[in-house]
C-alpha cells in the first residue's frame, strides 16, 4: 500500500467522549471527525473494526435482544443517526455534538475515500440500488475505486452458497471500506459473525443509505432534517412499511429512556474496546 495513505500515525478508530443511552455508548463526535476517524483508520490497514448507526429502533432493540448487545458490546465506533439520541442524551444529562446519520457519513467517506484513494464495496439493498448509488457517487467524485457491489439474494444469510459467493467476491476487491445496507439487525449481525473475517480494515452498516443516495427513495428537506423531523417525511413517504417503527416503536424507545432515568444502575458497565481482534 501507498505510503501516502497513511495518513496519521496508529490512528485510533474511538473518539474520547462517549454517552450511554441505554445499552448503547455512543460516541459524541461531528459528521467531519468521524469521516477522519474512519478514513485514516482504514488507510493505515489496522483493523478490523466496525460502526453502526443506531437510531431509536436500535435503543428499543438493544432491550431485548441479548444478541444484538453483543455486536454492539464490540463495535468500534457508535455514530447517533437518530435525532432522537441527541434528546435522549439531554434527558440524561449528557451531550452529544451533533447528528452524524449514516448516509452523510456513506456520502462523505466516498467523497474522502476518491481524494486518497481508498477502495469501496457496497453490499446489499434492494435489488439494483447498490449499482445506482455507485453510478451516483462516480458521477460526483470521478476518482472513486468502486472495488465492487452486490445485492446477495433474500435469506442470503441462512444460504451457505450465498454466503460463500459473497465471501469470495469481497476478497477479491480487497476493499478498505465495506458498506453493508441489509437493516438492522441483519447488517450487524453478518458484519459481526462474517465481515470481520475478510480482511476488510472498516466494515460499516448503513441501512437504506444505498436507495437515498441512488434516488429511489427521496430524502427530507434540509429544514425537516435541521429540526429533526426527518422520521415524519420518511413517514409519509412509506406509511405502510415504517407506522409501526415510528408510532409504536417511538413509546417504546421514549419507555426505555424512562427506564434509564428511574434505574440508571441497569445500564451501567460495558465499556467498548477501540478495535475488534481479527477473529
């Protein structure tokens, strides 16, 4: 590897401050910062290491799911999507900078990743998304290193040929960043059990950022975005699949943050290593 990708000496993946919000320590850090965190990180060919994006249906998740704990009990870097988290934040008496959603990170360590020649991979959505968004990001940074995409068929996860079949391709483009859009918990959970072991130094899952950044489907206006309102336009723009995400999930995950407030004990512990040890 170019000796110009190294772009700080054994940079750290962990940014200093941390709030916990339940049974996730988020980091408190600037969209700016993260995309240098992960960046320099992946130049250096440490790894591996992995970040999630959790929003309020993660907090409401990570409640119930001792699993999903786990993933994230070993994530390396925790980024607050959800404008939810900054309130939740608040509530406890805490602060986190600002909002760092996963499509604004995606969006800008592409652009990061063209100006110092980092190779990308983006792994799942729907069918046909991965490839748009890509067409999407080299029209707007012509120096991207695209390394590959695919969209690994439904159930991909339960399928032992697929599985292979995705394993093999990302070896081969060798990336520095892997983008897996799957949902959550499915994009954590391959990451964890299957992603940590192809040599990939930043494996990174995004959700639906693929079709956002593709155009399929549209995003909120900056003012929705800038009061947080960016779950009322996801909204009304897909009510049959998200009403329940978004009315019956936000009492649960407010019911959590209760939880936090009258037993504060419940969620004390875990502190996160920086990186995760190749498996």
């Amino acid at each position: 590897m170019s000796a110009q990708l190294c772009l700080a000496p054994n940079p750290t993946l962990t940014p200093p401050e941390s709030v916990r919000i339940c049974h996730a320590r988020v980091h408190s850090t600037t969209l700016h910062q993260a995309v240098e965190l992960i960046s320099n990180y992946a130049a250096t060919l440490q790894g591996p290491a992995y970040v999630v994006t959790p929003n309020a249906q993660h907090l409401v998740l990570l409640e119930r799911d001792e699993h999903f704990r786990e993933i994230y009990s070993h994530a390396s870097l925790v980024l607050p999507d959800g404008f939810s988290l900054l309130l939740a934040a608040r509530l406890v008496g805490k602060r986190l900078k600002e909002r760092v959603t996963g499509v604004d990170v995606f969006k800008a360590l592409c652009g990061r990743a063209a100006e110092i020649g980092l190779r990308i991979f983006l792994l799942g959505g729907q069918p046909g998304s991965a490839d748009l968004a890509a067409r999407k990001l080299k029209a707007a940074y012509p120096r991207l290193i695209v390394a590959g995409t695919y969209c690994p068929a439904w159930g991909f996860e339960n399928d032992r040929e697929e599985l292979d079949v995705v394993v093999r391709m990302v070896r081969r483009a060798n990336p520095h960043l892997l983008f897996v859009g799957l949902g959550a918990p499915k994009q954590e959970d391959w990451i964890y059990t299957h992603g940590l072991k192809l040599g990939v130094p930043v494996c990174m899952g995004i959700g639906g950022s693929f079709e956002m950044v593709g155009g399929m489907i549209p995003r909120a206006p900056l003012w929705m975005q800038g009061l947080g309102l960016e779950w009322l336009f996801r909204l009304a723009v897909e009510p049959r699949r998200l009403w329940k995400r978004y009315l019956i999930g936000g009492m649960q995950f407010m019911a959590v943050i209760f939880k936090q407030l009258l037993w504060p004990d419940s969620y004390a512990g875990n502190e996160w290593p920086a990186h995760v040890e190749q498996q």
